[in-house]
C-alpha cells in the first residue's frame, strides 16, 4: 500500500533528535494556514486537540500525522514529503530551537497508486 505521508531521512534524523530530546510521544499536523502557512508542525502528543474533522495521513518516524480537513481536499491527490530546510520555521513546532524546520513537498500519485487508494477506501 502507498503511503499518503512520508519521511526524507532527513527529517527521520531530526524526529530521532526530537525524540530524545522530548520523548517519543510526538505527533505532527499541517493545517491549511495560520501561524507558519501549510509547514508540518511537530508537537507533544496531545498538546494539540485533534478535531472530528482532521484527517490522519499516517506516520513518519512513528508519530501520528494529520492534516486538516481542507488541506487534505486541496492536496489528497498528492502524497507528502516531509523534508527539512534550514533556518527557522514556526516558534510553535518543537524544531524551532534547531536552526532547522520541517517542509512539506508533494508529488502526485500515479493513477495505478490512486486506483490502489481507492480500492481501500482512502480517498
């Protein structure tokens, strides 16, 4: 099964760093704007209520990602690339302290990885 989320070993690494740093209790979301635009952000878990309308895309480095609602109906046809980027992103996402921040690229899906989505009830 295709993956609607992953990680560049990149931003692997950097989850690890947060993971020791903070525990492994981290959780990720992209809202549709608001603070830092579209970036991931990487929070404690539970520090961010999720809401019914949230969708969770997967997990990269074994924590839960969601994005809201009409960010995934803008971007469903694409999976997420979550990589890094130097410099500063938003003071809220726990990498902010790094000098470094989380991105988020794309890339549509082939219409075989869409028809596979599709079969299991994804989209």
């Amino acid at each position: 099964m295709v993956d609607r989320v992953v990680a560049t070993p990149a931003a692997l690494a950097l989850i690890e760093r947060l993971k020791a740093r903070h525990g492994a209790g981290l959780m990720f979301f992209q809202s549709g704007g608001c603070c830092d635009g579209s970036a991931p952000m990487c929070y404690l878990a539970g520090e961010l209520a999720i809401g019914r309308y949230d969708v969770h895309l997967g997990e990269i480095g074994g924590c839960p990602f969601y994005i809201g609602q009409s960010q995934y109906e803008y971007s469903k046809h694409t999976q997420l690339v979550i990589d890094v980027a130097p410099g500063n992103g938003d003071t809220f996402s726990l990498e902010g302290p790094e000098g470094v921040s989380f991105i988020a690229r794309s890339r549509f899906f082939s219409d075989e990885e869409w028809t596979e989505l599709e079969r299991a009830g994804l989209v």
